[in-house]
C-alpha cells in the first residue's frame, strides 16, 4: 500500500487569518476517509490545501509517486454543486470530457480514445442517456453523477469529494455509497460531509477538523471522543441506509 | 435603394462594420453572457471613457487611447477583485465612475469644442473610418482564431475555475486573456453604437440565440446571425428616418429577441395542448 500525500505541521487560511493549525496527515491507497467537523472548521479549508487551490502559510504538502501507476499527482474532485452554474450551456458529455484536460494539454480536440473513455465512465454510472442532455435539465442526483464521471473519468489515485450528499434524496444517496465502496477499489477517496450519520458505514476512518485535526483510526465514534475532541456534530441517520450503529447519545 | 446607397464609401465602411460588430460581439458576448459577466463589461466599457478623454486631451485617436485604458482597467477589476477583501462588483463600480470622471475632466481641460463627442457616446457607425475597420478586422481574426483554437479550454475555464485549477490549467492566464479581449471588443465597437449602448450588442443577440440552443458553439454562431439581421435593419431604420444608428439597432435587436420569445412561448402553448389531447 503506497503513500499517496503527506501533509506535515501545515498551517493554512485565507486573507491571513490561520483556519488550520499544525495538521498533519497522510493519504494512503485503499484509504476511505470522512472528514467531519463544524461548519468554519476548516473542512473545505483542509480540501483546497489538498487540492493545490490554497497554498498553506507554514508546512509542507508532498504528493508521493507510484512506481506502478501513471497516476501520478492525479486527483479526483467532485465540488459542491452550488458552485456549479446550472445555467451554463454545456452538455453532459462535454463536462466528462473536460475531466481529462491537465495541465497545458488544451490545445485541439478530444482524441478517440478519450471520447471512449468519457463514455464507459457515463455506462459505469448508468448516466448514457443523458450525455446529450444540458446540464441545466438534470436532477440533482443526475448532476451529481455527471459531476462524480468528470472526477474519476481520468482515472485519478486520489478522489475527493466535497459534501456529495447535499441536492440529492436519501434513495441516492445510498447510491452514491455503493458506487463509492466499489470506487475505492481502485482509487483511495477522501469524502467531506456534514452528516456523519449516513457515511460512518461506508468509510474506514474519520478525521474530524476543527481547527485542528484528529484522525480515528476507525470508523466508530463514540460520543466521549466528539467531546473530547471539541468536535460538535450531529450524529443522526437517515431512511434505511445501512449503517454502523453508533452509541446512545442524547439530542 | 440598396443599390443606390451602396454607391457611397460611407455606406460600406458602417455595412463593414456592422458584419465585423456582429462577429466580435456574438463571440464575446457568449462568454460573457455565460459567465455572468455582463456588470463587469458595464464597468469596462464606462471606465474607458477616461480613455476617450485623455485621447482628446492629448491629440490623440481616442479609439487607441481608450483601447489601453480599457485593458488596463479590465486587468485593474480582475486583479483587484480577486486579490483583496472589497468586493468584485464594488471595484467595478468605483472604476466605473471613475473611468467617467477622468473622461469628463480631460474634455473640459482640453481647448475649444470637442468634436465627435457625441458619436462615442451614443455611437455614429456611418462616421466608421479605415482605420476603425481595420481595427475591428484585426480583432475578429484574433478573436476566431483563439476561439477556435482554446475552445476547450475557454469552456472548461469559464464553466468550473476551481476544478480547472486542481487540473493545473493556468487558469489566471485565460482569464487575464479573456478580460483583455473583453475591453478591446466593447473598445473598438463604441464607435458603431456607443458607450451607452455597446453592452446591448454583448448581450441581446446572445439571449435571443440561447432561446433556441443550450450549447456554447451554437449560442456563438446565432448570435452573430442575429447581430447581422439587426445591424442591417438597424441601419436601414436609422437611414429611412434619420435617427443615431446605434439607437435604431438596439431597437431592432430587442425587437428580434421579442418577437422570438412569444414564437417560443405560443409554440410551448400549443406543444401543451396537443399534450393534453
């Protein structure tokens, strides 16, 4: 199992205000990672760090080769969809395919193979049939979907996901999961989520930010630990998504 | 009448410019449009005023002067507002009125009466000069050629920033580009219908064609179709009855974008109808 990134003693923010501080952490393969936390924790501060969109104040962030792969530096990420302008006129075959525009390849068109590639990624998530459809008429589990083929369609080591259970029902938000479990077969996943209830059964371990962070080693927590970690969530499930049972706890 | 009108050069140079009008604004206008940078353009489009004044002030071709104020107010927004705590659309408006105020003051401080003031701001596409039409040739050329070369690229910027920035696309670099390209149309089109009225050429025909197409390309090509039908009827109108040009165009491009609204909205009437049958 290789190390795929290492972040060590970073401190990062935006407009000069330390969001994070003192993090350390480390991204292995087959990892399936929930990130927990208060919102103004630093959840999404921690993903922009990860993602290369923030440069940290203090620290270091080292994204490690695998000899095996060409996957080198590849990450996956699926934004929040209100970031997304839903109005914009692109189709849905067109957002997949510019999952696989990196760096200064952006000259030209799409090649065969690429095409080829878009489209098994849409037949993986059963979306073939809108892939000519505007994005402005998707539902938001359609969307999602659309949003999670362009993460993966270039076949990234790492994939991270902001928040995928916001928009959508609870039916696809099952969904989601099992596509994710089978996913992480092939690619470690990091996943940001409010909601910790729903997810605690899919991921392997949980790392709560606030601030700081702590990272379990397992995917139970037991109230003591969000208390003593200062770590204020709602642990609530949803509908009938299996889930790990977690302690009694008082609302 | 159109035979008879064709025989003088004026007559051509606006026609002239009328096309290339069409071409540089349906291209950037579709950007944007889609990007909902149609406020920014505003503010671009009335800072370089400031360009048209120093222009006078100096003895210059105000066109040229105003082309660099332009640019360098475009680049002013997008550095500032990505940089600092104000505001995106605060910053546009200070440069907006201060793009303004520097015009009129240069006016005022030049001597003697300032010709042509007029046809910059509401537009005179009949007083269009060579230099004007080569002007506009040279940025529809660039504007094909980096539109036809980065489109990708351009959509995939313009439709997720932060996603292309995780895809290491110098991101930075095609906006600065863009806005660059930005200034420059709204610049060089002042002339065929004004400062007050250019952000309508940006932005009415490419609504009318989006009516119709939810595709970037396509929304591209109709709205420079469109342009054309209303810059030629605009200029017949304001031929027939002596009004500004540029008022007359906007007129028929309003019209245009009205007259298909209701074609779409009867047609969905009917379309329900028959549904319901």
């Amino acid at each position: 199992m290789g190390k795929i990134l290492e972040l060590e003693s970073v401190f990062a923010g935006y407009n000069d205000e330390v969001i994070l501080k003192d993090i350390s952490f480390e991204i292995f393969d087959d990892d399936f990672i929930g990130i927990i936390g208060p919102n103004g924790g630093g959840k999404t501060t921690l993903l922009n760090v990860i993602l290369g969109l923030i440069k940290p104040y203090k620290g270091s962030v080292v994204f490690f080769d695998d000899i095996r792969s060409d996957r080198n530096n590849k990450v996956g990420y699926l934004p929040q969809q209100n970031k997304i302008d839903k109005k914009f006129p692109i189709k849905v075959k067109e957002v997949v395919l510019s999952g696989l525009i990196y760096g200064s390849a952006f000259l030209g068109r799409y090649s065969k193979t690429e095409k080829q590639k878009a489209e098994d990624t849409l037949k993986r998530l059963g979306i073939c049939d809108i892939k000519d459809t505007t994005i402005g008429e998707l539902s938001g589990g359609q969307m999602q979907k659309v949003l999670l083929a362009r993460a993966i369609v270039s076949s990234p080591r790492l994939l991270i996901l902001d928040e995928p259970n916001t928009f959508v029902d609870n039916q696809f938000e099952g969904e989601l999961y099992e596509i994710l479990k089978e996913l992480n077969k092939e690619m470690a996943i990091v996943i940001v989520s409010h909601d910790v209830g729903t997810i605690s059964s899919y991921i392997k371990t949980i790392a709560c930010v606030n601030r700081n962070l702590h990272y379990h080693k397992s995917n139970k927590i037991t109230e003591e630990q969000l208390t003593i970690y200062n770590c204020p969530i709602k642990l609530i499930t949803h509908g009938d998504v299996p889930h790990t049972v977690l302690k009694q706890h008082q609302h | 009448m159109i035979l008879e009108l064709l025989q003088y050069k004026f007559i051509l140079n606006s026609l002239l410019a009328g096309v290339l009008a069409s071409i540089s604004c349906g291209i950037i206008g579709t950007y944007i449009v889609t990007r909902r940078m149609v406020f920014l353009s505003g503010g671009i489009t009335h800072s370089s005023f400031g360009g048209i004044g120093i222009g006078y002030y100096l003895g210059l071709n105000p066109i040229i002067t105003a082309a660099i104020f332009g640019v360098l107010s475009a680049f002013g927004i997008e550095f500032i507002s990505k940089r600092s705590a104000i505001r995106e659309d605060s910053v546009i408006g200070i440069l907006w009125s201060f793009g303004m105020a520097i015009g009129i003051m240069f006016i005022f401080l030049t001597p003697g009466y300032a010709p042509n003031l007029m046809s910059y701001l509401f537009g005179s596409i009949l007083t269009v000069s060579t230099l004007d039409i080569l002007l506009m040739s040279g940025l529809s050329i660039v504007l094909i050629l980096v539109f036809s070369i980065f489109y990708r690229i351009i959509v995939f910027v313009s439709y997720d920033q932060e996603f292309a920035r995780t895809h290491k696309i110098a991101v930075s670099l095609v906006n600065y580009v863009l806005i660059g390209l930005v200034a420059l149309t709204i610049v060089l089109n002042i002339k065929v219908v004004g400062i007050i009225l250019v952000i309508s050429l940006l932005t009415i025909p490419q609504s009318t064609a989006n009516l119709f197409t939810k595709n970037f390309k396509n929304i591209i090509i109709g709205s420079i179709v469109i342009g054309l039908i209303g810059a030629f009827l605009g200029l017949v109108i304001s031929y027939k009855i002596n009004i500004p040009s540029g008022a007359s165009i906007i007129f028929s491009l309003v019209m245009i974008f009205l007259i298909a609204k209701s074609f779409q909205v009867i047609k969905r009437y009917f379309n329900l109808k028959n549904q319901k049958m």
